[in-house]
C-alpha cells in the first residue's frame, strides 16, 4: 500500500477582538458628556477637531426650528378667524349670501385662472349689513350691554378700474374712509360717528382678497389675513359657499353654522400659499438669529476668559466658538418643549442656550478665588 501523506490539523485560534483604547473611550464620554456637563463642553471644545462643533452647531440650529416650523405648517388659519367668537362675522355672512341669493341673476362672484370675475358691481359700490345684538356676561343672564351693533361690509377693487392699489384701498378701509374718494366716512355700518373703521369686512381684489373682524370695545382689528384664489378650481362661484345640506331651514342656527363652516375651509385653503411662504420665511429669519445667537455667545465666552486671573485665559477665539458649538445640541433637544408651548416655540433655544452658556462661563470658567 502506497504511503499514505499524513494529514496534520491545524488548529485556527480566534483572533481576539481588539478592545476599544482608553483614549477612544474617554472622547466619547467626553462627546456625549457635553449635553450635561460643562467642563465636558470646555474640553471638547479644546480637544476636539473645529469640523465636529461647527456641524453640531449647524443641527442644532435646524432642530431648533422644527417646533415652530410644525406648528406654523398645521396652522388653520379658517378655525382660528371664526372658529370661536366672531363678533357677527358669521351673521354678516349669512346677510351677505341672502344678498347673492336674491340677486344672483345680476351679480355674481366667479374665480375664474385664479382670478376674481365679478359682474353687476360697480366699483364704487360696497354691501353693507348692521345687526343689533346684546350683549351678554356669557350665561345669558345678565345684560352687559344692552344693544350694539355687528357691522360686516364686502368690498370689491379692481385696480386696473378703479386706479387704485389693493395697498391703498385697504388702507382706506381701515381708515375709515371712502375706499373710492379717499374721504372720511362719518357715519359707520355700527352706528359710531368715530374715525376708526370698527365692523367686519371682506375685501375682493382681483387676485386676493382680505378680511377682518373688529372685537368690541377696541380701536383697531383684532385678525387681519390675506387669502388668494389659487387654491380653488377654475369656475369656483361664491355662492356655492352658502349652499345649505338637505333639510337645513335657511335662517336657522343650523344654516349659520354650516355657511361658517363652509368659509372656514374656503379661508383655510386661501390662505395656504401665504402659510407655506410665511413658514419658510420665518424659518430663514429664525435659522439667522440662531446662528448669530451661537456666535455672539462664543465670542461672549472669549471675552469673559481675558480676565488676569482666570485659568482659561489662554482659550483662543476659535476654541471659544467651538465650546459655544458643542454646547448648542442639549438647548436644541430640550427647545422641543416648544409643541407644548406654542406660543413661545420660536424662543425657548434662545432661553435655554443664553442660561447655559452664563452658567458655564460662572461656573466652568470661573477666575481663581484669590480669597480677598
């Protein structure tokens, strides 16, 4: 028998997994350390590469503007104008389709290439309605005030007839005056003699249209918003906003809010484009500030170590706006409280950032106690 070759095992050892080295460790606990610990933030901002702080800075600043951007985006601009007290806007509404009803064969309001096409009104004429309606403390119960009236007027300019800007007509309007002659109108719709316009109106322009209600008791509009016709198909006719379901008497309660209801989402889709571009503007104004906010703390943060006898006086410009970098994220996360508070969504990183970087330049890079 042929000699058979031996065969010889070897044995295979694993490699042994190589352990993470202590610098590696240390950085991260330093990275991750700078969300809660300043002395962290005054490390890593004089360790670690300029490129880190300056992207962390970048996030920060683009986390700290979803909050108000969101909000901005799910505004109902319709819900808000007439969702709750109107001051008779609604009532007005109601007059002004009755109006359209019983002259639709002559007028009517037609959006047509987003455009308003309006027929049998002559431009120097304007719908006025005034209702008396008391006013009441709320349970009914007791008269606050025992009559005032709801005054809602409905304009229409066109510009290329009337020689007038929708600008100035506008402002004449909210002056009191003729829209037409520009002359003080004496005698309101609410049956004041003042200068100050005080009913609810709609203006139709020829490519938008704006409207407002006036809260009792004031001198000034309380909302003013400007809609366009984009948001509507060709041949939208205006008076489809007052069509009423099967059943519904016309006069009724139940008539007022189902023609409310239909202008609170013709406002809400009018107003889209105006919302889009508002949001994205203030997002680019907001992004500014909070850029400028980091930089002008981290030169804050620069100056405060000039001092003789502070420990941190030889910290360079550059590691000052790196320390004002990696302490922006932990604000950032924390500015997320601002889709509970609405109302102060756009400032909350402003707040938060400004405590931090007082507290750190207080505490973390505090001058020696000399003990005098």
């Amino acid at each position: 028998m042929a000699n058979r070759a031996k065969k010889t095992n070897k044995v295979i050892t694993p490699k042994k997994k190589e352990k993470m080295s202590a610098e590696t460790k240390h950085n991260l606990k330093v990275g991750f350390g700078t969300l809660i610990s300043n002395n962290c933030v005054v490390e890593a901002g004089r360790t670690f590469h300029w490129w880190i702080p300056l992207l962390l800075g970048i996030l920060s600043v683009i986390l700290a503007l979803v909050p108000n951007f969101v909000i901005g985006l799910n505004t109902d601009v319709g819900n808000n104008f007439i969702g709750s007290n109107t001051y008779g806007f609604e009532n007005g509404l109601v007059q002004f389709g009755d109006y359209l009803e019983d002259n639709k064969t002559d007028v009517s309001f037609i959006i047509k290439n987003k455009e308003m096409t309006v027929t049998g009104w002559e431009s120097d004429y304007w719908y006025s309605y005034a209702s008396e309606a008391p006013i009441t403390s709320g349970d009914d119960s007791v008269v606050v005030q025992p009559t005032y009236t709801y005054g809602f007027e409905v304009f229409y300019n066109d510009s290329s007839v009337t020689g007038i800007s929708d600008t100035d007509y506008r402002t004449r309007v909210l002056k009191n005056c003729n829209p037409i002659t520009d002359t003080q109108r004496t005698n309101n719709p609410d049956g004041s003699t003042t200068s100050t316009y005080r009913t609810n109106f709609i203006i139709f322009n020829k490519t938008n249209f704006v409207y407002g209600k006036f809260p009792r008791n004031t001198t000034t509009a309380g909302s003013t918003y400007i809609g366009y016709y984009d948001a509507v198909e060709d041949g939208y006719n205006l008076l489809s906003l007052f069509t009423l379901k099967e059943g519904t008497a016309w006069g009724s309660r139940a008539a007022t809010d189902e023609i409310r209801a239909n202008w609170k989402s013709f406002f809400t889709k009018s107003y889209e484009s105006t919302k889009i571009s508002s949001v994205w503007s203030m997002a680019g104004i907001m992004f500014g500030v909070n850029t400028g906010v980091i930089l002008l703390f981290g030169f804050v943060i620069w100056l405060m170590t000039r001092g003789k006898m502070n420990p941190f006086r030889s910290v360079k410009v550059v590691e000052a706006f790196c320390m004002a970098g990696w302490a922006a994220p932990s604000c950032a996360i924390l500015s997320m409280i601002g889709f509970a508070l609405t109302g102060y969504a756009a400032f909350i990183f402003i707040f938060l950032y400004g405590i931090r970087i007082m507290w750190m330049s207080m505490r973390a890079l505090r001058p020696y106690d000399t003990g005098k």
